[in-house]
C-alpha cells in the first residue's frame, strides 16, 4: 500500500486542509481518495464545570 498526503494552510492561516490517497492494488479496485479540514485556533481554552462520573463500587 501507498500513502500520499499533502497538508495545506489557508491563507488566512484558520484552516488546515488534510487531503490522501491511497494506492493498494492488491485490495483496493481504484485509488482512494479523500480530504477533511480542521479549523486551527489560536484561543485559549475556557474551562466548563464538569461532573466526573465514579464507580460506586469499591
């Protein structure tokens, strides 16, 4: 199998684009193809109140 990936920043430097694909001729009829994006944030985490869930047995 073969892997290619390529990792792009938008200009506005907000969102990374994830594009593959992969080559298997083996197992895999054609080429597959596929991307996502991710928005990149550069605020800081604000904390939320949370209930941790416990076991009640010992």
């Amino acid at each position: 199998m073969e892997v290619m990936e390529c990792f792009k920043m938008s200009k506005e430097g907000d969102v990374l684009t994830h594009e593959y694909t992969m080559i298997d001729p083996l197992y895999l009829a054609e080429h597959y193809s596929h991307s996502d994006t991710s928005l990149f944030r550069t605020d800081k985490f604000i904390p939320y109140e949370r209930e941790d869930f416990k076991d009640d047995d010992p």
